[in-house]
C-alpha cells in the first residue's frame, strides 16, 4: 500500500459525515449524490435550491483542492477515457438500478442501520473488487 494515507481519510470521512449529518439535520434530506443530481434532472419547483449548492458546493470543493493541493489528484495507474467513461456509464446504470449510490447507501444508510442500504453497500464493494480482479488479473489491466 504505498498511497496509505489515514490522516487525509481520516479528514475526508469527517468531512463527508459532518455534510451528510448537517443536510439531514437542517433539511431531513439525505446526501444520496445520484438522487440529489436526479432531482436536477427532473426538477420540482420548490426543491432545486438546495440541490444546486449541494452540487456546487462539491465542484468548487474539488476545484479548490485542485488549486491548492494538486498533488491529491495524482494517484497514478489511469485508464483510457473510453474506459472511464464506460465504466462512469455503469456506476450511473447501477446507481439507478441499486435505487442510490454508495453515498446515499454506504453513508446515509448504513449510518442508520438501513438493511437495505447494508445490502446494498456490500454488493457495490463486491461488484467493484470483482471488476478491478477481472480488469487487472484476467485482462491484463489493459482497458
């Protein structure tokens, strides 16, 4: 494991869990990306407020890591952009079709003991461990 890096995980779940618990406290939303970023898609009148700087609020974030600390980004062993953007295609399918995503699961749910969500968060970890052996070991981690 040469990136191991627990204080900056450390800082960044804080991060992240301090978000996801303010959004539920002061709004009762849940910090579910996909199904915040749907709701864009398809607006309700009255709920696109708070969508908007949620999704803002998480681009300037990045982009102001990205001016400040560059070095962040650097996590080497980059694939094609065909193969990220195929591979960002089927995170959006399984997304859609897992009813949420790793956020809105993995953070918000299992945090709340969510069956469902647990469920749903160990098929995602599977499903990626499984792709990454395929990729890496079967096809020779040339995609």
């Amino acid at each position: 494991m040469q990136n191991f890096t627990p204080l900056s995980s450390l800082g960044g779940g804080i991060i992240i869990g301090l978000a996801a618990s303010t959004l539920l406290l002061f709004n009762g939303k849940i910090a579910g990306i996909s199904d915040i970023f749907a709701g864009l898609v398809y607006p309700a009148r009255t709920d696109t407020g708070w969508r908007v700087s949620f999704i803002l609020g998480m681009l300037s974030g990045g982009l102001l890591l990205r001016l400040w600390y560059p070095r962040a980004f650097d996590f080497g062993g980059l694939r094609s952009i065909g193969a990220l953007a195929i591979a960002g295609l089927l995170v959006g399918f399984g997304t859609r079709l897992g009813n949420g995503c790793t956020s809105g699961h993995g953070v918000c749910g299992v945090s709340r003991l969510s069956t469902r969500s647990a469920v749903a968060t160990i098929t995602f970890i599977a499903s990626g461990a499984a792709v990454v052996f395929v990729v890496n070991h079967m096809l020779g981690g040339s995609i």
